[in-house]
C-alpha cells in the first residue's frame, strides 16, 4: 500500500496484490476504514478493511457482506 496525495489534498493509497490484482486499486481513508475501490469504477468499492486495537485484528469485508476475511496477529 502506497499514499498518494492529490492535488485538493485529499489523500489517496494504492493497493497492490500482485498475486491477485492484475493493476494496483485505488483506496481513500474514510474515518477509521480503509475503502478499497474497483479497478474500473471509482464510485465501486470492492472492499472494506477495518482495524480492531483491542484484539490487533484486521477485517476485510466486502460491502454487500458476501466475503469477510480477518487477520490476527499471531506469536510465534
């Protein structure tokens, strides 16, 4: 994930997956979310990723709610 500023200041991220997305997506920080939009359409969010502190976990949620992943820190 990259940080992009634009010109009105606004700031924009880059996510890139090369083992799954062919072209890096665009993402906007929304309150304590993470918005990550489609390669196609900037008005279509594709994901969701918010952070819990209490647990360290991360969630990717799809915004209809057909898809949740979570990621939880682990010891090792």
């Amino acid at each position: 994930m990259s940080r992009d500023p634009d010109a009105t200041g606004r700031v924009w991220y880059t996510v890139t997956y090369p083992r799954s997305f062919l072209v890096p997506f665009p993402a906007s920080l929304d309150g304590d979310q993470i918005l990550i939009w489609g390669e196609n359409a900037i008005s279509d969010i594709v994901w969701v990723v918010t952070y819990d502190a209490k647990t360290d976990t991360l969630t990717l949620t799809r915004p209809q709610g057909s898809e949740t992943h979570t990621l939880k820190r682990i010891s090792a």
